[in-house]
C-alpha cells in the first residue's frame, strides 16, 4: 500500500509527526539465527526512530524494526517516509545551544552529551553549542551572533537559563526592529524563533508548565518533532526604565522575601529555599501598599475557573483573536484610557503569574486556571491574615482543593498593573497616573515583628529585583517554545505497545 500519513504495524500506530527518523539496518549474525529468517536468503531491514507516550507525559525514543525479502522495496519505504519526514517543515535542522554547567546539581553538561545530543544525531540537528562561561553570556552573545542561521535555541539549565536565553532573543528582536524597551507602553515585536529547554536546574517551573514533566529525553524529543507553544511575556518597569521581562512568577512579600534570604545561602544548594521558606513564613511579614491595575477583559475564562490550559487550548486562541481586535478598533490609546482598579492594604504576598507555576511539589500551581497564551496574567493578592490561615492557604498548593477559597484572598485576571508605596513615592511618583495616594509599608505595628522592614523585594522569575514600585504589562504570544503544552490524560497516559520490534512487510 502506498505509504500516506502513517506507518501501521501489527500493534502500534505511529503519527508521521511522531516519527524522529529512519535508518537502514544492517543484518547481522544474531538477526540470521532467528528460526523464522532463516529461510530468507537475503533479508533486508529498516528501522523506525519514534516517540513512545508514556505515563505523566513522559516521552521516549522507541524503535520497530521492518523487514523483507525485497532490496527494491525495502529501499522504496525507507525514501517514501524519508521524504515524508522532509515535509515536516516545523522540525529544526540547525539549533544553537547553550549549555549551563554550573546550575542546579552542575549535571547540565552530563545530561546534554549523554542524553540530549544523541537524540538530536539520530534526527539529523546540527548544533553549535557554547558552554556558558559566566552569568549573562548566553544573553550578551544572542545580541553577537547571527541568528538567522538557527531554527532555535536550546538552553540547557534551570528557570534561570531559560531567562538569560528569552532575554537576549527578545531583547535582539526588539533592538533590530528599533524598538525602545524602556518605553513600557511600546508595542513589542514578536519573537519567532523557538525556545527549547533541557531542564537541568534546581527548579524547571518552566518547563513543567509547558510539557507537563521536567525531563531532559521528553523536552529533546518536543524540540526535535518540532512543537510549538506560544507564551506570554511581561514586561517589567520602573520609573520608564527597562528592568525584566518575566513568564512565570513575579512574586512580592512572601515569595520575594524567601529569594532575598535564600541568595545568601547559595552553598546549601537547593536545601535553601525549603530553609528561606520556614524562616520567612516564622517571620510573617506583610506589607502596606497600593496595587492598581487593568482587568483583562479580552479572555474567556477566569483565574476561578476548572478548566485548565492545555494543548491547543481554544481559550488562548480566542482570547488572542479578541485582543487582536480590540488592538485594531482602539488602538493602545484607547487602551490607555481604560478603567484602572486600585485596592489599598495590607499584604502578605503579591503573585502576578503568566501560567500555573506548577511543579513537582504543587502540581496544580500557583494559579490552576492560568493560561499560557491568553494576553492576561493572573493577579494573586494575599490579605493579612493570621499565620494558621496563611498556612491553610499555602497548603492548598499541594492538593486538589480551591487555592482562592479565602477571605483573605483576592484574585483577578488582569493585562497589566502597577504597584507602589509610600515609602518611594518621592522618587517614583511618576510611574502611575491614576492621581490616587498611595499607602506606605511598614511593620511597626505587626504583633510578631520586632523589625524595622520598610519593603520587600520583587522575586521576578527567580531573580530579584531592587525596585519596589513596578509597572507590569502583559504581551501577548510575545514569544515560543519547542513544547505543545499539557496533554490530555487520555491521552498522555495511553502507551503505545508492541508484542515485536520485528515485522514482515
């Protein structure tokens, strides 16, 4: 039959997108023992490369070999699925890799050569890899080196990896289009070059947003098949200067507190934030200040929604189509004079979050319902309460109950917000326009506080930031990722099988 869409054995259907390569296979002694070849006077035999799905979206380099008698044939099936595989213009054939050694458990080398850059030699990828050297490297060498000449980029690290590489790429972009980053009302171009990731860090929020799993076989396997997942960015500003962007976490009061303790602590290694954590939820700071922001009126859903974001989610699709008519309509003026909420009060934590932040210890997340590409982050502002309901509340990360079922506990899908307080109102005044006094922050009058803390600090995708007065705007599919997002447990959970990895055509 002539080869369409699929190679189909007695016991396994593989996809030709699923398909990572095929190769002649030489026929050897062992093969030639085989009671039911041994009738054959030359057999000729080729292999399939394939993904085998696996439980909790694990993926895995499969194999099943085909044979027969006839040379002609034999041949015609390995050109057929090689040209089929040629028409699968998504896959990368050139990747530029960068590679940390020095994050996490320092495996990030090991893990590449050993498990990440055979994988991409069975699919045929060039790659150019460089072995960062020093913080920042991959982002000041993504503004050097000839971009064009690359499908995508592949980091091999942690979260922080992940940051220094989507940096440099939007930050070259933006550069090359002449855009002005410090102005935080500026349209952003697109980046459209993909991102791959290796988690081989401390934590791979990231990745196990994206895919479902950090492992390095899983996440190789997404780059080589060629996935694509769109994500949004925030911008982060202060005072009309450029600080970071952030796809995952902006966190102030708790979670910020536990990255500026955990910073001085580096040599406890991952032990550090388990430490910072216990330490910051003793001290149970909170904080007074004046959180304004835009609701996302463009999305479908709402951060108090069951439904997930998951591979080809319709609701990022439709809320991308609406903000792009909104932005045709009105324009980024209009846009500007939109109806601005401000709450005023005490807080122990402030999480703006751009996808669920889920991982091993708290797989729904910080915010379940969040979506990877809706244009919308959800805003999660966490009231003073006493350290028992805050408690209750951090424990609901780790089950399956409502995490926002609090008093104490607010949270709004918005596309952009500000925050600041009393204590930098002098000298950041200008970085809100809503004519509203703003509260200060303090701690004098905190029962369990001996100390003098005035502000906390911005924990802005694992990395600090020193201004406390953010202004944060949400761009949407600002970049993309060699994943395709969380799979359906249907069907991530079903495992192709196999009785032989020998079949006669």
């Amino acid at each position: 039959e002539c080869i369409t869409s699929c190679v189909h054995t007695e016991n396994c259907f593989i996809p030709i997108s699923e398909i990572i390569a095929v190769e002649e296979t030489e026929f050897n002694k062992k093969h030639r023992n085989i009671g039911k070849w041994q009738k054959m006077v030359k057999p000729h035999a080729f292999t399939v490369y394939y993904v085998k799905k696996a439980r909790n979206h694990r993926w895995r380099c499969s194999d099943v070999t085909f044979w027969c008698v006839d040379e002609h044939l034999c041949n015609q099936w390995v050109q057929e699925l090689k040209e089929l595989l040629e028409m699968q213009k998504s896959r990368p054939k050139q990747l530029l890799v960068y590679v940390n050694p020095y994050g996490g458990k320092r495996q990030g080398k090991r893990i590449y050569e050993q498990k990440v850059a055979p994988l991409f030699s069975l699919a045929s990828i060039s790659t150019d890899v460089v072995i960062t050297e020093h913080p920042n490297h991959a982002k000041d060498s993504l503004f050097e080196v000839n971009i064009n000449k690359y499908d995508g980029v592949v980091c091999v690290g942690g979260d922080g990896t992940f940051s220094e590489v989507m940096h440099g790429l939007i930050g070259r972009m933006q550069k090359d289009s002449g855009i002005d980053q410090n102005n935080p009302k500026a349209p952003l171009v697109q980046c459209n070059i993909r991102i791959g990731i290796i988690p081989a860090g401390s934590t791979d929020c990231i990745c196990y947003s994206t895919v479902g799993i950090s492992d390095p076989v899983t996440s190789a396997l997404h780059i080589i098949v060629g996935d694509c997942q769109p994500l949004d960015v925030s911008s982060v500003h202060h005072n009309n200067t450029f600080l970071r962007y952030s796809v995952s976490l902006l966190g102030y009061g708790f979670y910020g507190d536990i990255l500026k303790d955990s910073e001085k602590k580096r040599w406890m290694g991952p032990m550090r934030y388990d430490y910072s954590g216990f330490k910051t939820f003793l001290s149970h700071h909170y904080y007074e200040g004046t959180i304004s922001f835009q609701p996302a009126k463009h999305t479908l859903g709402s951060p108090r929604d069951k439904d997930s974001c998951r591979a080809g989610c319709y609701i990022c699709k439709r809320s991308e189509q609406q903000l792009a008519e909104q932005n045709k309509e009105c324009g980024l003026k209009q846009e500007e004079d939109e109806e601005w909420k401000v709450i005023k009060g005490k807080f122990l934590a402030i999480n703006a979050v751009n996808m669920s932040c889920a991982c091993p210890r708290s797989p729904k997340g910080l915010s379940p319902a969040a979506h990877l590409a809706d244009g919308a982050a959800d805003l999660i502002l966490v009231r003073k309460c006493s350290r028992f309901d805050f408690l209750r509340y951090l424990v609901r990360h780790t089950n399956q109950d409502d995490q926002f079922d609090f008093s104490f506990v607010d949270v709004y899908r918005v596309k952009s917000f500000q925050f600041t307080s009393k204590l930098s109102e002098d000298n950041e005044s200008s970085i809100t326009d809503i004519g509203k006094k703003h509260f200060g922050q303090f701690c004098r009058d905190h029962p369990a506080c001996c100390c003098n803390i005035a502000n906390s600090t911005w924990n802005c995708d694992g990395e600090t930031l020193d201004s406390s007065a953010i202004e944060v705007r949400v761009h949407c599919q600002l970049m993309k990722l060699f994943a395709r997002g969380i799979e359906e447990n249907c069907k991530d959970e079903a495992t192709y099988s196999q009785s032989s990895t020998e079949q006669l055509l």
